[in-house]
C-alpha cells in the first residue's frame, strides 16, 4: 500500500484515541514499530491486515481509499501530543488549546480537530 493508506491508519488511530500499542496488540504484533512501519509506508500491508485495521478502527474499508479529509494535517504539528490530551481533564484541554491558538470544543463535535483532542 502507498503511504497515504499509512496517513490514514495514523490519522483514524488517533481519532479513536488509539496507541499504537493498543493496534499492534489487536494485530497480535510483538511491538508497536510494526504499527509504526504501516503508517509511515515502510512495510506494505496485506488486504487481510487492512481488514483487521479497519475493524479494530471502527472504520468502513473504503476509507483507506478516499481522500483524507481535508483537515486531517491541520494541526500535524501537535500530533505526538494528542495521546496525552486524550487523557486531560476539559478544564486543562481548554486552556491548552487556547495557549496553541486552536479552536475551543464545540458542543455539537462535528469538527475533526474536537474528535481528536
């Protein structure tokens, strides 16, 4: 698979506030480099491991073959940090996101940048 399938897998994984341990571990994978390796399109992955992936993900197949949204980048730069805001109290994440200049939550949740952090 091409490394945009890699962007996918990355962006859907921490979309569902997911580690790449808790994926390796579904995978039955002995570390998470192997995760690692798929999302930045080192190792090419197999139509039954995207199956698995998908599943794992909660996401329909046919994602991994549309276009990531368009702001699925837009906050990259902050990535590594997203598994720890997950875990963050609202309070904190508010104040966080206002410090980086990033949008407050809103009620509704329809934004990519609320579903992620």
């Amino acid at each position: 698979m091409d490394n945009d399938f890699g962007k996918k897998v990355r962006y859907y994984r921490v979309l569902r506030n997911k580690t790449q341990k808790d994926l390796s571990d579904y995978l039955g994978y002995k570390t998470p480099s192997s995760v690692a390796k798929i999302e930045d399109g080192t190792n090419d992955v197999p139509l039954s491991v995207v199956e698995q992936i998908a599943t794992f993900l909660r996401v329909d197949i046919i994602k991994f073959f549309d276009p990531l949204p368009e702001d699925a980048n837009e906050y990259a730069e902050y990535e590594e940090f997203l598994p720890y805001l997950a875990k963050t109290d609202p309070v904190t994440l508010k104040n966080v996101r206002l410090l980086l200049g990033m949008p407050i939550e809103k009620k509704s949740g329809n934004s990519v940048a609320d579903k992620i952090s």
